[in-house]
C-alpha cells in the first residue's frame, strides 16, 4: 500500500476510534437511561466506522490489485525472475525443514 494511502487509512481509523472511545466515556459517566442510550450510541458509531473501514479497506485493495496488473503487464519480465526467485527461495526453505526434521 503506498504510503500516501497507509496514512490516509491510519488516519481514518483513528478519527474512527476516537468517536467511539468519546461515546463510551460519556457511557461510564452517565448514569440509568442516558447511560444505555449513549452505550447504543457508541455501538451504532463502531458499526458505522466498521462498515466504513471495510468499504475503504476493499477500494483500497482493488486499486493495489490493478496497480500491480499494470506493473506485471508493464515489466513482464522482471515480474518472472521475481515469480521465479521467490519460487527458489521457497524451495530452500522447504528442503531446509525437512532437512532440520531429518536430522
């Protein structure tokens, strides 16, 4: 995720915490039914900024998804030897395991 969009996220999810923490203060601090009409509050507000981190969280993955459509389309190539390191590199650690389990 850049960077740009991993604060913007962070962010978010902050302002989002910071409302619920706010309702569930005002929660501990009342008393009878002002209490469970402020704890329905806080609980409608975590639902809220749930659904709105999710929703953001998927656009966010869809963008990072074609992002890297285009980046494998634009360097086929480097994306291969990449695909083909990691490949080499799993392989170690697989043979490595058994090799430890073994001895």
């Amino acid at each position: 995720m850049p960077a740009s969009l991993t604060k913007t996220f962070a962010r978010d999810i902050e302002d989002a915490l910071d409302d619920v923490m706010r309702d569930l203060k005002r929660a501990s601090e009342a008393v009878g039914e002002d209490a469970e009409e402020t704890l329905a509050k806080a609980a409608a507000a975590l639902t809220r900024a749930a659904q709105a981190l999710t929703a953001e969280a998927k656009a966010h993955t869809a963008d990072l998804a074609k992002a890297a459509q285009a980046e494998v389309k634009q360097h086929p190539i480097a994306t291969a030897a990449a695909i083909a390191s990691a490949a080499a590199a799993l392989v170690g650690v697989v043979i490595a395991a058994r090799h430890r389990k073994a001895g």
